[in-house]
C-alpha cells in the first residue's frame, strides 16, 4: 500500500513524456521496473498500461 499522489503521477509522466519527445519515442518505449526485471515490486499504485496512455497523450 504505497499509493502515488495524482501529483506525482502527472509530474512522472510528464517526465516520461518530455524524454520520448526528445528522443522521439513513443509511449511504448516507457516501462517500468518489474516489466523489466522480476521481482521488482514497482510501481505500485498505478499500471504501466494507464502511465503509457497518460504519456501517449501528452505526445499528441
């Protein structure tokens, strides 16, 4: 139980969105820590699958 404020989680996606734009990425280049390695427990609080859709739509 480690809930995310809303604050931080536009704050991470805006984040994540800026680094894609830069890179010219696309939202599917955006992947958490326990997509990539497992055992890791985060995040938490949120799926990636909504964080991706938040930052697809920040690249709009």
């Amino acid at each position: 139980a480690d809930p995310w404020p809303p604050a931080q989680i536009d704050a991470i996606a805006r984040a994540a969105a800026a680094v894609c734009r830069v890179h010219r990425w696309t939202a599917r280049s955006v992947i958490g820590h326990r997509e990539w390695q497992p055992g890791k427990v985060d995040p938490r609080g949120f799926t990636m699958d909504s964080l991706r859709n938040r930052i697809a739509e920040r690249l709009k």
